[in-house]
C-alpha cells in the first residue's frame, strides 16, 4: 500500500491463502453497520479522502464501480469544506 507518494508499506498473510476471494461486497473506506460488523471494535468509520485506489498496480473508478456511497462528491470539494484537528475530528 502506498499513502500519498509515500514508501510502500507492505504486509504479508501466512498460511495457505495467497490471495483475497469474496462472494460478497468489499467496503473501501467505511460500512454500513459499523458497530455489529466490527464486533464493537472500532466506533468511527474512515474520514478523510480517498482520491485513488489501485489492486496490482490496476487503476480502480471508485465512483463508475460504487454499488452504494455516502457523502461521496471530489476530494477537492470534501477537502476545501474540513477543517482538521490533531485528532482527527472535523469541526
């Protein structure tokens, strides 16, 4: 994974699984049901901006494969409104 520009922060998975199957949706920055889906781990989902994503160096269009979204519009648009804290919270 490479965060902006950044140096490729890398990880590993062990055993026999080398790669990811999923019958079902894959979540990129949020769920829909934060609380049950994380068993009460985390309380917040991710804020912030995802500008681009890509799998094997493949490209992926965000907006043009979304099945559903919320508070979804351009990073220059989202960035612009936000004012941050040290803690992450927006005000």
């Amino acid at each position: 994974m490479i965060i902006d520009d950044g140096a490729p922060i890398t990880g590993s998975s062990f055993g026999i699984v080398a790669m990811l199957n999923v019958d079902s949706d894959i979540y990129i920055g949020g769920v829909p049901d934060l609380d049950s889906m994380t068993g009460g781990l985390h309380e917040k989902n991710f804020v912030g901006c995802i500008g681009d994503i890509a799998f094997n160096g493949v490209k992926m269009d965000l907006m043009a494969n979304a099945i559903d979204g919320r508070n979804v519009k351009p990073c220059d648009q989202w960035m612009t409104k936000k004012k941050w804290l040290r803690n992450d919270e927006e005000r």
